[in-house]
C-alpha cells in the first residue's frame, strides 16, 4: 500500500501540485507571490510593452535597499490587447519573507510599441519614466506566512497610450490598477508517533490530490490549497494504523491546523 501511494504522490507531483516535505522546513516565515498581467481592451489593433523585471519593495521609507528582485521573470514583449476581457498572463513568481509590503515595480525595456486600426507598421512608444528607476506601483499589504498571492496588474490600454500632439507619434504613460489577492491557504499538523512518517494526501470535494510526508518530528505541512473542504489520508506500514480525517476546511488567507493525529 506504501508503495502505491509513493507512486501516486510522485504522480501528484509531476503534474505541478505544490506539496511539502523534510526539506520544506526552510520555507517556515514565507510567502509565495505571483504578478499576473491583464488589460482593459484599448481601440488599438497591437500595444506591445516590454517588460524586463518585476520587484517589489519591503521597506516604508523607500529607499533603494528595500527591493527583492522577483527571481522567476518571463522578460519580454507583450501585446496587453493578448490579454483583455478577464485573460491574464504570468510575469514573475518568488517565495518572499512573509511581512509587509509596500510598493511594486516594473521595469521596462525599450521595445515598446503601437499599431494602430488599419496600419500595418509599428510605430514606437516612448517611456521616459519607466526605462531608468522603473514603474513604481503602491501595494501596501502585508504578506502572512505560508499564504500564496496573486498580484494582478490591470493595465489600461487606452488611457497609457498618449498622442505627443500632431506629431503621430505617441508616448506610453502607464496606467496600472493594482490588485492583490490571497488565493490559497494550507493544511498543517502533527502526527504521533513521529516513527509513523506517514505519507498525506489532500483530496478536494472535486477529486484533486495534494500530497507530502511528515518531517522526523511528526510535523506536516500541505500548501497552496484553495478554499473548500478537503479530506486528509494518512498511510503507514505496521504496526502503525492508515487514517482518513473528513471534512478539513481551508480558506484562501491562512493555513488551517488540524488537531494531532494518532496513527497507533
């Protein structure tokens, strides 16, 4: 029975379900973040905008030291109208020290640009403002420990593109609204005996796994879960017993501890 659930947990895991184990104790007094971008349609045919890195700012007072570069970029050229009527698309991903945040940045390249209705030429978009420091955005939020987030730049075609007068040329001026959201929380606890080192699988109403194992001490931990009520397995070899424990409710902003578990 061991064996299948190793096998199951390994299946669970190729197809990119986040899971704990031994090794996700260094990851106690964090928070995973995502940026996700997506835009409000513009009467444009293309608005091409070049995005180079994603930061965010950790200190109040706003001085240069406070900014974590977001280590899992996808840099590159998009065109916001790819995004418009509620699509998005994933720009960068960190595990950050959980605590309190204050400000985003994008950091633009120079390959902007614009294609209006009926042309087949692109024409350029210049950026004085977000090419140097970069386009600093206000967050203010506080990032709760072992919680996922979802940051999502909602960026307004329309009103970011600018006519430099009756020169046909035009400027790119920003316009992002800022939305930050906890999408998923977690299961955590104790089993005992700590020799037991079962293996855990989270199972949601719908039939979705989660899976991991307990630590030497007995200590587990399941993240990014959404909110919903999910059933626990626990599976061990004799002469310790397997268990299931129903009806563990989970909401998007903190982890949900579950009573010890006694697998004797």
């Amino acid at each position: 029975m061991k064996k299948q659930l190793v096998a199951a947990l390994f299946l669970v895991g190729a197809l990119g379900f986040s899971a704990c184990s031994d090794d996700d104790k260094e990851t106690t007094g964090t928070s995973r973040m995502e940026v996700r971008l997506t835009d409000a349609p513009g009467d444009y045919d293309e608005v091409n905008v070049d995005i180079r890195s994603v930061q965010i700012h950790r200190d109040a007072t706003g001085d240069e030291s406070g900014w974590i570069t977001l280590d899992n970029i996808k840099p590159g050229v998009y065109n916001l109208l790819d995004f418009a009527n509620g699509r998005d698309t994933l720009l960068a991903s960190a595990t950050l020290p959980a605590g309190a945040i204050t400000q985003i940045r994008l950091v633009l390249g120079n390959n902007n640009s614009l294609k209006l209705k009926g042309e087949n030429t692109l024409r350029s978009l210049t950026t004085p403002s977000g090419q140097t420091s970069g386009l600093k955005l206000a967050l203010n939020t506080t990032l709760e420990e072992d919680v996922t987030y979802v940051v999502l730049l909602d960026f307004d075609a329309a009103k970011s593109v600018v006519p430099r007068g009756n020169s046909g040329e035009y400027n790119l001026k920003p316009v992002i609204r800022t939305i930050t959201q906890a999408v998923a929380g977690g299961i955590k606890g104790t089993v005992t005996p700590a020799a037991a080192k079962p293996g855990i699988l989270v199972i949601s109403a719908a039939g979705d796994s989660v899976g991991g194992f307990a630590d030497d001490a007995g200590r587990f931990l399941i993240k990014g879960l959404r909110a919903g009520t999910y059933k626990v397995q626990f599976t061990t070899t004799e002469p310790y017993k397997n268990k299931e424990v129903a009806n563990v409710v989970v909401t998007n902003d903190q982890i949900t501890e579950m009573p010890v578990t006694d697998l004797n």
